[in-house]
C-alpha cells in the first residue's frame, strides 16, 4: 500500500492530465471558430446528420401521433396485391379503387409484405411507423452521400429536415410507394460511389421495379457504366439490371406478358389534369394533347444531348480517380446523375404532389453545382418548396416551379466544364 504522500502525488497528478485534456478539448471544439466549421465546413456535416437524424424520429414519431392519416392510394395499394395474394397474375386484372395496377413487380412483392405485416392493410398507424423508418434510411443514406462529397455545408441539412411538411406528409401521412423506390435508389448510389458496381446494379434495378420514375437516371447511370467498366462491363451491368427485372416479372410474364409491360413500364399514360402540378397555366386541351407529349419528350432527349459530353467527361474523370478512395471525387459522378433526374422532372408530362420525393433531396447539391449566391439559391428552394405546397396548384405556382427548374439546370449547364477548384481540393485531401 502506497504512503499517503505518495497516494496524493498521484491523485494530484491525474486531476493535472484530466485538466490538461479538458483545456485541449476546450481550446479545440469550444470555441467560436469550431462553432462556425459546424455550420459552414462539409468536412463536419456529419455531426449536424447524426442529431438531425435523431430530431427527425422525434418528430415523425409526433407527426403520426398527432396529425390525421389522409387516405389517398394505400388501400387501393392493399386491394391490388391482394389479387395477387388471391392467385391472380395477370396484369389486366389487378386493380384498386383508384384504377388498374400501374407498377411494376417489385412493388408487388414489397407491398404484399406491407400487406401481412400491417394485418392486410388494416394497421395504418404500424404502417405509418413503418414508412418513417423508410424516411430515416433514406435521409441516412442521403446524408452520407453529402457527407462523402463535401459539396453543401451542413446548415443546408436543416433546410432538408425542417422546411418541407409536403415531404413528412408524403412518407408518413400519405404512404405513397415513391418513398420506397427513392429509398432504394440513394443506397444503389452509395454503392456505386464505393465501387460497388454490381451491388449498386442491382438496387438499382429493384428500385425500378417498385417504381419507373427512377428510369430518369438512367442516362446519367449509362455514361457512368461505359466510363468505369468499359463495353463488356457495361454489358455485364445492363444485362444485371434486365434479367433482375425479368426474374421479378416472371410469374406476370408468364400469365400474360403484354398486359404486364403494357400496365406496369407503360410511357404512354395520360395523366388527369386536376392533379397535375407543373402544367397548371396550360389548357386542358394542350395538356392531353398526344403532340404535347411528344414534343416534352424530344425536349427531354435534347438537353439530355447536350449534357451528355460534359457528363461523360465527368464520369472519366470519375473512373481514374474513384481507387484513391477521396470521398470528394464522387461530386464527379453525383452531379450528372442528380442533374438527369432534374430533367426528366422539369419536362414531365404532368407531376403529382408525390413526385415531389423524386427530386427534393437532391436540390441542394443540384444548387450549390450553380454559379449563384447563397441568398440566390435559397430563395429558389423556398420558391419551389411554396409551389409544392400550393394545393390545388395555381397559374402562377406552376409557372414559377418551371422559372426554378430552368434557372437551376441552366446554373449548371454554365458550370458544365470541370473546374479547377475540385482538383485542387483532391490534392489536399491527398
């Protein structure tokens, strides 16, 4: 046993290192400065995603206590897979109250799942708390993309949590089957960020079989594929997507295999005009008229066009840099996939308040790709997130959205050609 002098000398001694390790951790993280690198650095976003994400459970958890449930599709979701559950595969038979089935066989399969767990459709609160846990993947896996990037600083986080009640709704008062494609799209990216190509193939591909919309990445996907794998990889990886599909619709294929393709992949549909969101100072006339349609479509094929050689060049890039493991190297390969979709979206035949998810979590890296000021930017995003809110959509609420859509995509396309600023900043992380 140690002499009390002795005893003391060390206990003095102890108290001396936890001092010193306190004013180390005082003069490094609690200061003004370090405040600041919180708010501003992307470096840092990660401490704002982990205490956003544990708010957002907070708060969706109040949300689905407090506020009703609006049914819109779910139960007609129930009804279609019922008939499957019933025996029936055939395409043309499925249908709900609100019409015949319109999805592919992904979403038959994961809502035949929602169907048993939630006593067939009947346990809407377990459903609701079901689709926040959707909502806290999504905003997990949307957060580390951020975060491995380094585009946006993280206050911007805030403004994808806490602005948005179309977007809590959507996920947890409306049980939408667009969540769930989304969801599944933003954990292929992070695979394909991490090289994980044929991992990243095949979420993809399950995301297009719960909804088609995440087709507008597509193109993007395309390039991304023939300049990291090359012509044979690239073949490897469309024939992963393709044969997923296939092997999801095989029982409907099977039974009647043009009812399938027709129902669930079909590009011809014409939407109802009272719902649209975007073509809302258009006359109903123009609005389903087939030349209308058609001339979106040569419209989408053209931007995508003249993107499609920065993009390239992008996703090269991408490819020679992505073995270094430098998180920022991925702004190479985000930008032209979130900017394909920003297309795809701003030349819509009609847009739906659920649509909204499409897009909405990757504006702020779309906007901080432009050449505008911060105050620029966010007035865009208040802007678009007001005429999402606008119910029923108005003259002027549409026609802003599409002011919006063309201001970012043309931010962009003056900012096609890679700066020497990410360059110089991968040397650093080096």
């Amino acid at each position: 046993m140690a002499p009390p002098g002795k005893r003391h000398r060390a206990q003095s001694t102890k108290i001396q290192v936890i001092k010193g390790r306190f004013t180390k951790f005082q003069a490094k993280y609690l200061t003004t400065d370090f405040a600041k690198r919180l708010v501003l650095d992307p470096s840092l976003l990660w401490v704002s995603a982990i205490l956003l994400l544990v708010g957002e459970l907070f708060v969706n958890v109040l949300v689905i206590q407090r506020i009703p449930y609006t049914e819109i599709d779910w139960i007609a979701y129930m009804q279609e897979v019922e008939g499957v559950v019933n025996g029936t595969w055939d395409y043309s038979k499925l249908r709900g109250d609100t019409g015949p089935l319109v999805y592919p066989a992904g979403f038959v399969y994961l809502f035949t799942i929602l169907y048993y767990l939630t006593n067939y459709g009947k346990n809407i609160r377990l459903a609701q708390y079901i689709f926040c846990g959707i909502y806290l993947i999504t905003l997990a896996l949307v957060f580390r993309i951020y975060s491995k990037s380094r585009k946006i600083p993280p206050y911007m986080l805030i403004f994808i949590c806490c602005t948005s009640y179309r977007v809590h709704s959507i996920y947890v008062l409306r049980l939408f089957n667009d969540p769930v494609a989304v969801m599944f799209l933003f954990c292929s990216i992070n695979l394909f960020m991490e090289g994980y190509w044929t991992l990243g193939s095949v979420f993809y591909s399950f995301a297009v079989s719960v909804k088609m919309n995440i087709l507008l990445f597509a193109p993007a996907l395309l390039l991304a594929y023939i300049a990291s794998q090359g012509i044979y990889g690239t073949l490897k990886q469309l024939t992963i997507c393709a044969g997923l599909q296939i092997l999801l619709g095989a029982p409907f294929l099977l039974t009647n295999p043009v009812a399938y393709l027709v129902g669930s992949f079909n590009l011809g549909r014409v939407f109802l005009f009272e719902w649209t969101v975007n073509w809302r100072f258009l006359p109903e006339e123009i609005f389903i008229h087939p030349g209308f349609h058609i001339t979106l479509l040569l419209l989408h094929v053209l931007l995508l066009a003249i993107f499609a050689k920065p993009w390239f060049r992008y996703m090269k890039s991408f490819a020679k840099l992505q073995p270094t493991g430098v998180g920022m190297v991925s702004q190479l390969f985000l930008l032209p996939l979130f900017t394909a979709n920003l297309i795809g979206v701003a030349f819509s035949r009609s847009l739906h308040y659920q649509f909204y998810v499409w897009y909405f979590h990757t504006l702020p890296y779309l906007l901080w790709s432009t050449p505008y000021s911060i105050w620029l930017r966010l007035c865009i995003l208040g802007f678009i997130e007001m005429c999402w809110n606008t119910f029923p959509s108005t003259y002027a609420s549409s026609a802003i959205l599409h002011v919006c859509h063309i201001l970012i995509i043309s931010g962009i396309f003056w900012r096609r050609h890679p700066t020497k600023d990410l360059n110089i900043d991968v040397k650093k992380e080096k």
